[in-house]
C-alpha cells in the first residue's frame, strides 16, 4: 500500500469551502485540480500561499515530495484552487520578454 497523506485545498478565497485530497507519491498537482474542479468546469490551476506569496504549481508537479519538502512549515502553508488558466500554462511566450536585442 501506498504512503498516503491528505491534502487540504481551499475551493474559494473565504477558506470556506474546501476539499481533503488524497495524496500519494504518484499523485500530480493535475490530478489534485482533477479531483477539486467541478464536473464540466473550464481551466483550474493550484496555487500554494505562504506568508503572504501565491506561488502556481505546474501540472506535473509530485505533490507527495513537494509537500514532504515543507516539512514542519506544512502547516502554514495554504493551498488554492483557481479557477481561471494557470499564469504560466496559457502564457509559454511570456518567456521571451527577458531577450535583448543586439544591434
């Protein structure tokens, strides 16, 4: 059997409304937004806020290792779904903007 470990993820900003998710060393951050979004509901993605920072997760994130990296700071780390395209996934050539032109 597989370690498992749960995951709290807020479904709004009012940390009212929120969903346990089971987490194993397979598990992706996909298959965390899979499971909290709505049957038919457009793009998701999960943010993480931590004193004040909102960080994006990528889809192929190991959510088992990145939450045993946080280690004893666990708790004070939150967990969002957003329900809105995640920043980096919609926007790839965005990266781009740091290239100088030569002349």
């Amino acid at each position: 059997l597989l370690p498992t470990m749960i995951l709290t993820v807020f479904l709004s900003n009012n940390e009212q409304i929120l969903t346990e998710v089971p987490i194993t060393p397979e598990t992706t951050c996909r298959d965390v937004v899979e499971f909290c979004k709505e049957p038919g509901e457009g793009s998701c993605h999960l943010s993480e806020v931590w004193r004040g920072n909102e960080r994006h997760i990528p889809f192929d994130h190991m959510m088992y290792d990145h939450l045993q990296k946080w280690g004893p700071r666990r708790e004070e780390v939150k967990f969002f779904l957003r329900h809105e395209e995640s920043p980096t996934e919609s926007n790839e050539p965005a990266l781009i903007i740091g290239l100088k032109h030569h002349i």
